[in-house]
C-alpha cells in the first residue's frame, strides 16, 4: 500500500469466485456453501458473480432456465442471507421481468438483498456485451437480453455506500463516475470475462476505475469451464482507492476477502481531490438523473 489505513476494526467483505454450469442446483450448493464459509469469517457482505445462478449453452437453454425475482431461486438466497446474517450481492441474476410474456427476453439483473432477505436494489445491466474477436470470441448479449434504462443510486450498506453494475459495464467509465458523484464508497463489477478479454484487459481496467473514481472496486469473477462451449477468465478481486489489489482468488472456486478502510479513502480524496478538480465547463458533468 502507498498509504497506510487507520487502525482499529474494519468492515470484512468476502468475494467469491465460481465455476457456474447449466445446472442449477449445483451451482446454488456451490455458492451457498461460499456464503456460509464467508459468514463463519466475519464477512458482512458476500459478492458472488455474473450468472451465479447458471451460464447456459446457448439462448435457448439459457432463456428456459431463468426465473423472476419472485421465484423459487431468489426466495432460497433471502433465506440463505436470513441463515447467515449477511448483505449479499448477487452479481448476474437471469431476470424474468414482468415484459416477459410480450417481449421473451431476460434481464441481466444484480441483485442486492439485506440480511432480513428483503430485495433493496435491482440493477439491471445496461450495456450488453456484442463482441466479436476473430477466431476466438463471439458473444451477443443483446440477442436474448434486454437492457437496463437506468443507473441505481448507490445503497448504503454496513461496508459502505455500494454502487452496483455488471461486467462489460467495467468499460463505460461514465458509469463509475456516476455513481461516485451520487455518494459511492465501492464500486462492484460482479463478471464473467472470457479468457482472452480477462487477460488483456481485466486488471488493468478494474484498478483504472478504482484509481479515477477514488473506490474500493469489487469485482467477483466466474472462472474455468463453465460448459464445453465457454471458459471463464477468473482472476476475483479487490482493489483500494489509490489502485493497489488488496486482495486477489487464485485459480479455482472460492473466496478472498478485504477490509473497507473508509477513514484510508477519504484520506485518499483529501490528499488528491480529483472530483472538485472537474471541470464541468470543459467536459460537462456526469452524473444520475434528477430524482434519483
């Protein structure tokens, strides 16, 4: 650390790293089992992946496979976070929304559930990811997903003000600068990379965003062979305000975990005040919408 944080205890956030298949009821044995070992440690907030739920094969089997918020996966998640006392960040919820029936497409949904399993926000992703890399990679979210219209105001939780988004979100730094201007303390990019995008551009990306917004950044990553077809990048991790990775998962399912030393980022923003330094009459202002 270029800086040293304040003593004292500090909020414990836990970040998990899974392999998530088509199967569903493995995939929530493998996640419950992560959210139950990080409250055995002291975690107050567990943040698991994009498609914690499952990763399908295709559109089809993964258009099949998705519930509402009202259905029988998220009810056992608010009862796994009553169980286990704990905030859970759940990163990539296949969506259901109420335009199913007309529109039969799936929102990419993060959803934030408190430790009385009461739902407190719903991101739903805004900016789908239609890649292709020739010979390699070939991804086209929008075929079977909607996306979101709007940016969630940062929710107060016991780490810290949390901003919510998801994966290809990482590369529209508007949306990280939004959510610092409305209160923001950590920024989360719960992600499921692809091999060749993760190793290019993962790290490098997740510490540019902590470094310009002056957040912690969390960002809980699936990793290995999800299906035959797909191969997860992995590489889960937390990094502080001044940009440095406090903590990182190896290879493999699991968990690592970091400390929320608010006292050491407000030093951070003190010591080099980037947000009054904006120049609104230059560049203008990013920001949420009124209202909100």
């Amino acid at each position: 650390r270029a800086m040293a944080g304040s003593p004292g205890p500090k909020p414990l956030v836990a970040v998990g790293q899974v392999t998530s298949t088509p199967d569903k009821e493995l995939n929530f044995a493998s996640c419950s089992g992560l959210v139950r070992e990080a409250a055995r440690r002291g975690a107050c907030l567990v943040f698991l992946p994009e498609g914690f739920d499952y990763i399908g094969r295709d559109p089809a089997q993964t258009l099949s496979l998705a519930e509402g918020l009202d259905g029988d996966l998220m009810g056992r998640y608010a009862q796994l976070a009553r169980d286990c006392g704990v905030w859970l960040s759940l990163g990539g919820f296949h969506e259901r929304g109420q335009d199913w029936p007309t529109t039969q497409r799936v929102y990419n949904c993060h959803a934030l559930l408190d430790p009385a399993g009461r739902l407190v926000a719903a991101y739903r992703k805004t900016h789908l990811c239609d890649v292709e890399l020739e010979g390699r990679v070939t991804m086209k979210e929008s075929s079977f997903t909607n996306p979101g219209t709007e940016i969630l105001p940062p929710v107060s939780t016991p780490a810290g003000k949390l901003g919510l988004s998801i994966c290809y979100d990482l590369r529209f730094p508007e949306i990280s600068l939004a959510l610092r201007r409305a209160g923001a303390e950590i920024l989360t990019y719960p992600s499921a990379f692809t091999v060749p995008t993760g190793s290019a551009h993962w790290e490098v990306l997740l510490r540019a965003r902590a470094i310009e917004s002056q957040c912690y950044v969390v960002a809980a990553a699936q990793t290995g062979r999800n299906h035959e077809g797909r191969t997860s990048y992995g590489h889960t991790l937390v990094a502080d305000p001044w940009g440095t990775v406090v903590a990182q998962c190896g290879e493999g399912p699991g968990l690592c975990y970091a400390e929320i030393d608010l006292e050491y980022l407000h030093r951070v923003r003190r010591e080099i005040p980037v947000q009054s330094h904006r120049r609104p009459d230059l560049y203008g202002t990013v920001g949420l919408p009124a209202g909100l």
